[in-house]
C-alpha cells in the first residue's frame, strides 16, 4: 500500500452529472405555491469527467460525512452563495447520494433560486469531496464501483470526506478550471490501493534494495527482511533475474526461515516453562509470607497474655477472639495498631470477667454465694466462658 501526494483543487474535487437534465425536485410536503423545502440526488455513482483528472468514479460507500448535523448546500461551489440547508444525512444506496429534505434560505440569492425551480429551470446537482483513499486504472483496466463497470484510464476514489453539495447552471466550467492559478490548489497525501509496492518511492521516501543489501539484512534476525526479501524475489523473477540467482535467494529465504520457525518454537517451550517456575516461586513466597505474618501477629497477642492478669489456662479463649486476618488489606498490608487494640480489648474483657468470677467464688468459698465453685479450678474457667458468652449480645464466644 503506497502513500502518494496528489494535487487537487482547494474546493475539492467536484462532479457534475453530463445529462442536461434535473436532479433537483420540490419536497412532497410542499404546495408548489409556497415550496421550502426541495430534494436533489448530489451524486449518482456514474462515472463523469473532470478536468484535471479524466474519467472519475466516487465509491459512494466509502464517502465519510463525517458526525456533522447540518449539510450545506451552495451555487456552483461557490461560498458566498448559500442556497440551503440539510438537517439530515443525504441516503445512500442505489439511486446515489441523495439529500431528501433540503430547507431553502432565506437570503437573496436563495429567494432566486427558488424563483427560478418554480419557473422550472432545469438546475442540476453537484458534490465536492476531499479524496484519501484512490484506485488508478491505467488503459485497458477495470474495476467494479457502484455496481457499475468502469473501464481505465480512470480514477476511482475508493475512500472520501464529503465537503458540500450545489446546485448548478452547468457543469463545471472547463476553460476556468484548466487556468486555475497554483493559489488555488492545494496537496493531499491519498493511499494508493493498487499501487506496485516494489515501485520507486516519493522523492524522499525509501527506494528499492540491491541484492546485496537484502542479504545483508538478511543477516539480522528481522521478520521485516524476511518479508522484504520474498517480495523482492517474486520481483525479480518476472524481471528477468537468472535461474541461479533467483534458486540462492529462494535457498537463503528458507534457510532464514526455518530458523526462524525453530527460534520461535524454542522461545514458545521456553516462555512456558519459565512461567512454571515463576508460578511456583510466587506461591512458595505468598506462603512464606502469611506464615511470617502469623508468626508476628502470635507474638503480639502472646506478649499481651503475659503481661496480662489472665491465667494462662484461659489464654486459648483469648486467641480465638483475635483473627489477624480481619486486618489484612486487599494488598496483604497488616494493620498492626487496629489489631493490637483489637487484642488489648479483649484481654481487658477477659481480665474484668475474671476478676469478676475469682470475687463470686471467694464469696462462695466463705458461704456466701454458690458452693459449686469450692476447689473447682475447672468449675472456675466453665463459669468465665459462660459469661464471655453474653460480651457484645451473644454466646457465640464460648
């Protein structure tokens, strides 16, 4: 696919339908008495003659209109002519490009206009686009556009940005156009569609290789030469190469590329089993980390304990009311203060209910509360889960 610059006329390249007949008719809505609205098919999708470029066919599905909401209508191209407005994008389909609802202004030159379609004079359509994408037929050529054989030499315009649409008294006026100064010109960059790419570049742009400097690149572990160098053989056979030269390039491309395929496969088998052992080390080290967490969050919880005035025989309980996991984040970052306070007010509950129970079973002891806890160590740690049971509403912490 080749890039080139093609020159074109600042107003775009504009068609106009050869037929002398017209494209424009009043809006059925409309009472021919007080008309507002008209219609014009802007395009048919023929091929039709220009100036500067012969015979010209526009791809009518492949005209961009762009996300406009509004689609100005002029006279003969010209911008200080203004004739209507379209609120809706013009149909596109067999018929051509039609705009169906064309709103008439309210100006001089529209009021002219109008005049002139109620006294049926025979106004034909007119479209201007900006080309991007372009097919060259030289003679003898055809291609198909629009459901519709062309026949080279011919340009088609395979791709389009839609400018505007006008009405006109005729066609284009060929002995203007061909005397159109430099000032009125201008460059674009169009993608040639049938373009040889083995074809020599814009001055500035790359040109062929010799051999030689294809097989020098050759010797670079580059798919792109590769490439390069397949389309140069596939040239250079219909241009006359000998069989030899021809048989040690084709030699070297399979050469080339069969190390290529065994590169790339071993690169495949590789990857995968690099993967493998990445997977399994990050596993061993999430591991090592929770393990590690644990381990650190055992020691703030037993340093407490020890400091506390808990029993030891009751310091399990303590343990199961303090999951360290409750302050682990979604990144596995450890709230060590929360959890620590998290830890100090349950060794508090712990300490308060057992100061508590040893009260109520001294009492006991010297007749004045219950006997069952006379000597009954055990009796004395049944009775401290009971009432853990009823911390924060529930029993679920016995």
């Amino acid at each position: 696919m080749i890039k080139k610059k093609l020159k074109i006329p600042k107003k775009g390249i504009q068609l106009t339908p050869q037929e002398n007949s017209s494209f424009l008719n009043f809006s059925k809505e409309d009472n021919e008495d007080d008309i507002t609205h008209f219609s014009m098919n802007t395009y048919t999708g023929d091929v039709m003659s220009h100036w500067l470029f012969g015979d010209v066919a526009i791809d009518i599905s492949g005209i961009d209109f762009g996300k406009k909401k509004r689609f100005p209508i002029l006279e003969q191209h010209d911008i200080s002519r203004k004739i209507g407005v379209s609120n809706k994008r013009p149909t596109v389909g067999e018929d051509g490009v039609v705009f169906d609802e064309i709103k008439i202004l309210s100006n001089a030159d529209a009021a002219e206009f109008k005049q002139n379609l109620l006294d049926e004079f025979p106004y034909q359509a007119s479209i201007s686009i900006k080309p991007q994408k372009t097919e060259e037929l030289a003679e003898k050529q055809t291609a198909e556009v629009n459901g519709r054989k062309v026949k080279g030499p011919a340009l088609i315009v395979r791709a389009s940005e839609f400018k505007e649409s006008s009405v006109c008294v005729f066609g284009v006026d060929k002995n203007t156009s061909v005397s159109a100064s430099e000032d009125d010109m201008e460059e674009v960059e169009v993608v040639v569609l049938n373009a040889e790419e083995s074809e020599t570049k814009d001055e500035g742009g790359e040109k062929d290789m010799t051999i030689d400097e294809l097989l020098a690149k050759l010797k670079e572990e580059n798919q792109e030469y590769h490439d390069v160098l397949a389309q140069f053989i596939a040239a250079q056979e219909d241009n006359g190469t000998t069989d030899k030269e021809v048989a040690d390039l084709k030699a070297s491309l399979e050469a080339r590329d069969a190390e290529i395929k065994t590169l790339k496969a071993s690169e495949k088998e590789s990857t995968v089993e690099y993967e493998k052992r990445i997977a399994a080390l990050e596993k061993q080290e999430n591991l090592r980390k929770e393990k590690e967490l644990k381990t650190f969050a055992d020691n703030i919880v037993n340093q407490k304990l020890a400091a506390s005035q808990v029993p030891e025989r009751l310091h399990d309980k303590v343990r199961k009311q303090t999951d360290y996991n409750l302050y682990v984040d979604s990144e596995g970052k450890f709230d060590q203060t929360k959890f620590s306070e998290a830890v100090d007010s349950e060794i508090k509950d712990f300490a308060e209910i057992w100061e508590e129970t040893t009260k109520e079973a001294t009492s006991s002891v010297l007749g004045f509360g219950d006997n069952r806890f006379e000597n009954s160590g055990e009796e004395d740690e049944d009775l401290v889960s009971e009432m853990l049971g009823y911390v924060g509403g529930t029993e679920a912490k016995q």
